[in-house]
C-alpha cells in the first residue's frame, strides 16, 4: 500500500471511531435526561396538589381577613357600649351624691 491509501484509511478510521463515540454520547445524554411518563404524572399531581394548596391558603387568608374584621367591628362596639355604661354610671353616682346630700340637708334641717 501506498502512503496515500493508509492516510486515506486512518483517517475513515478516526471518523467513523469519532463518529461512534459522538453517537455514545448522544445515548448517554438521552438515556439521564429522559423524563418517562410515571415522572410525568407524578408532576402533574405534584403541580395539582400545589395549585389545590395556593387555594386553601388563599381561602385561609381571606376567611382570617373576614374574621380579623368581624373581631375588631365587635372590639369598637364592645368599647362604644363601655363608654356608653362609664357615662352612665358616672351619671348615676353623681345623681345618688346629690340625693345624699339632699337627704342630709332635709334630716339636718
């Protein structure tokens, strides 16, 4: 054989082990980046469970929000009547001093 025809079959040769290893990679790749359908499902009732969470707590905020106001109209009422019965208690014992002293003025005089 001439240098030519050995030059020519080294170089198939370097391609087509080039060639392969390419093609072992490709496989390899594939092979730990396949997603199967079991992976699949499982991320579709993953990504479900997470939706059906983000409604429950926004429904706990809400119904926390609605309580949280429920708790302070009942708060500002609950003071209103106090002040309210303070008002009158303190009109109350102001009235019974005044009979007091009235009763005091009639007995001394």
């Amino acid at each position: 054989m001439n240098n030519r025809t050995e030059l020519i079959l080294i170089i198939a040769v370097i391609l087509f082990v080039t060639f392969l290893l390419g093609w072992f990679a490709h496989w390899l790749v594939n092979k730990f980046t396949r997603v199967s359908q079991g992976d699949l499902g499982e991320l579709d009732n993953m990504a479900q469970s997470l939706h059906e969470a983000e409604e429950t707590r926004d429904q706990a905020i809400t119904w926390a929000h609605q309580r949280e106001a429920e708790v302070t109209n009942q708060l500002t009422q609950t003071e209103a009547e106090l002040a309210a019965a303070m008002d009158g208690l303190r009109a109350a014992r102001q009235e019974a001093e005044e009979l007091r002293a009235w009763i005091e003025r009639q007995n001394q005089g």
